[in-house]
C-alpha cells in the first residue's frame, strides 16, 4: 500500500464548527491531512542558494506535464 503526502499552502476562507474551508489546495485527492498550521511569512519563508534535483529544472515547472505516475 503506497500512502502519499503532500504540502500545500492554502487559503483559509471560513470555519463551519469543526470543518475548514479552504482554497488553492493543490494536493491530490486522497491525499491524509496531517496537521494544520498557520502561515507565518517569519518562519515559513526561506531563502535558499540551493533546491537540490530541482536545480535547472524549475523554469520548465509551468510547462511540465504529469508523466502519469500519480493517480
């Protein structure tokens, strides 16, 4: 059984009791929530000279298209 797990940064829109309404999630369905924490631009945004495989590839990233491997 293969389980994945994304990150996302969403927009909270609302709180309906226990459920949250959020947007711009891009996750795939399915995918388990974990945890639930605010954005907080002093700790969540960091700089970086290096992005490890990705290094050459993300000026494609708008361009690129799912090889089919995640359904």
């Amino acid at each position: 059984m293969k389980i994945r797990i994304g990150f996302s940064i969403v927009r909270l829109v609302g709180v309906d009791g226990c459920t949250l309404h959020v947007e711009d999630v891009d996750i795939i369905d399915g995918t388990p929530l974990l945890d639930i924490k605010p954005y907080v631009p002093d700790f969540d945004m960091r700089e970086t000279d290096q992005i490890g495989w990705l290094a050459g590839r993300s000026r494609n990233v708008r361009h690129t298209k799912s090889d089919g491997r995640l359904k």
